[in-house]
C-alpha cells in the first residue's frame, strides 16, 4: 500500500512540476543502472525541490536524507516518510541528536544491501552559489560501512548537477544532469581509509563541476557572476556556460528582459485571488531565500487544484457539469501557458 501511495504522489508531483517549470531538462538518465544499489550525489541550490527534480525524473524508489528541522510536525513527518525522506540531524540540531543519525545510517545500509537507490547531498547544506563547495565526508562513511559489512555488494554512485536558471523564480527553469556511475568498491582499501575518502570525494567533486555551473568560490567569484548575469546568460546549457568562464569569454552584455506581467498573468490572479493571497502572507515567513520555491511550490500544488475545484462545484451548481469541467480544464490550460511561455532572466541570481 505504501508503495502504491508513494508512485501516486510521484506521479503528481511530477505532473506539478510540468506545471511549475517553464523547463526540465534531463541528460544522462542512461547513466542509472535498472538494478543494483546507487547513491545518487547531488549539489543542493533549491531546497526540497532538488530532491523531488531527480525522485520523478528516474524509474527508481529514491529514498533521501534531508535535514531534521523539517520533521518536527508528526504529520509532516509522516507524509516525508511516506516520500521516503529520511531526517539527517546536524550540530545546529543538538549535540544529542546527533547520536540519532547512527540509525540513519544503519538504514541506509541497509536500504543499500536490498539493491535500493539513496539519493545524499555531500555539500552538507543547500546554497544558490554557483559553485561546487567542499564535499564532505559523511556520504563515504555511509557507503564505505556498507562494503564493510556487505563487502560482495556493489554500489554505483551517480554524481547529480542541478542547475536552475534563476533558483526561488517562479516559473523555473532547470537542468538535471546525470553523471557516469563510479563503482565505490574500486575507490575503497580498509587499510588505507583516508585516501579511500580523499579519492571517493575527488570523483564525485570532479563531476559535480562538470554536471552543473561551477565558479571557483574565490574572489573573481562575484565578477564573474556578475559578467553572466549581464549577459542574461542562459545557465542551464552548462557546458557552453562552463567553457566561457574556464576561457575567460563572456557574452557581451544585454539590456534586461521584459519583466513586466502580461494580461495573462492578471487573469490567472483575479480567477485565483485566495490561493494567491494565502501565498503572499505566507511567503513573509519564509526566512531562507532557498526555501521560497519549495513552499510556493508545495502550496501551489494544493490550495490551486482545490480552489479550482471548488469554484468548478459552485458553477456545477448555477450552471451544469459541462460548462464547469470547461472552466477546470481553462483554468488549468491558462496556467500552463503562463508557465512555458513566460520569460525568465537572470535577475537576483547568484
């Protein structure tokens, strides 16, 4: 039942994303193996959002470890778990808490052993920055314990890049991009751990870089940026982007987007003024810039089919079934437009 639960939800979320993304482009998905136990590696720039961007664009169950503060409410939790989020505690947490991972890790071993998919993010924490940070060594600890006690399984791990075009935009524009899988056990020698950790990092980190935009995090960090966004520079064709800052060649500099709101946009509004308006006061508690697409997203795929709904019963009820199915499918079909054919630029990008 659980798992029937989990592909209904998938199939929704991934339908909610067709509706909140302008684009989602997906390379590399013939690097997942169909079977056998991965760990995918991802960068994290958005929050939730990143880990349901690679659960619905593969075939596989992902299970994945998200930070703990989320988990508070038994009911949020209970929902999480049902996605197969797992909570990972960190220092800010509690010093107590922490001895709570040790059991996280003994179910990631575990889910690892029974040939499943783990999806981590080794930075650590989510960041905009357009740059790959320093992978730490948490994810090597899941993996190489596994081999230790499981030392005939074989776990492929599958480097992940996410790259939004302006991450917190709405709509959003991303590039999911799978990379070649590294076979762990290749990377890991008991005697000589440190090396194993220090090797298994560099792999993955080597193609995070490739995978998505990367900027030395130096101090030409912001020039750089800086030069990128002037050009209104299209960062989800990530090797173009990665080549022009490895030669030092920029695109020329370009007057901004139109940004003003189309009629379109105000229609959408005025036929969806409460959804609207619940996001507008919530979105003032959001204290994470890297959280404000994961919760317009995750209302938007709520308050907006239910408001629709809604005022599809009430025309049912002046008026007949026909005309208020007519008025779903418009509302639906007007939000769609405004999604894929909006502009996006890089204004506010990091």
């Amino acid at each position: 039942m659980r798992i029937l639960l989990y592909f209904i939800f998938k199939i929704y979320i991934k339908l909610g994303l067709f509706f909140y993304s302008k684009k989602i482009n997906v390379l590399g998905k013939n690097n997942i193996p169909k079977k056998g136990a991965v760990l995918f590696a991802a960068n994290h720039p958005n929050a939730l959002i990143d880990p349901l961007l690679i659960a619905t664009n593969t075939t596989r169950k992902t299970y994945f470890l998200v930070r703990a503060a989320i988990f508070k409410k038994k009911m949020v939790a209970s929902f999480l778990n049902l996605l197969g989020m797992m909570p990972i505690y960190r220092i800010r947490d509690g010093l107590k808490q922490l001895s709570k991972n040790e059991e996280i890790f003994n179910a990631c071993q575990e889910l690892l052993k029974n040939n499943k998919s783990l999806l981590i993010f080794p930075e650590g924490s989510h960041s905009r920055k357009r740059t790959i940070r320093p992978i730490s060594k948490g994810f090597t600890r899941i993996v190489f314990r596994t081999l230790d006690k499981y030392p005939d399984l074989k776990i492929h791990i599958i480097p992940v890049g996410i790259t939004y075009q302006n991450s917190s935009k709405y709509p959003s524009k991303v590039t999911v991009a799978f990379g070649k899988p590294i076979i762990a056990n290749d990377c890991y020698n008991k005697d000589e751990l440190n090396i194993s950790v220090k090797n298994l990092k560099n792999k993955v980190s080597n193609q995070l870089k490739k995978l998505t935009v990367h900027i030395d995090n130096n101090e030409n960090y912001d020039s750089v940026i800086s030069k990128l966004n002037n050009a209104n520079t299209n960062f989800t064709a990530i090797e173009s982007v990665n080549s022009s800052i490895k030669n030092e060649r920029f695109p020329i500099k370009t007057s901004p987007s139109e940004t003003k709101k189309s009629p379109l946009f105000y229609l959408i509004i005025t036929n969806s003024i409460f959804p609207y308006l619940i996001w507008k006061l919530l979105s003032k508690k959001v204290d994470e810039i890297e959280f404000i697409d994961t919760f317009r997203f995750g209302l938007s795929i709520v308050l907006f089919p239910l408001f629709y709904t809604l005022q599809g019963w009430v025309i049912h009820l002046f008026f007949d079934f026909k005309i208020a199915l007519l008025y779903l499918i418009t509302s639906l079909l007007l939000v769609l437009t405004y999604t894929k054919t909006t502009i996006i630029n890089t204004k506010g990008s990091y």
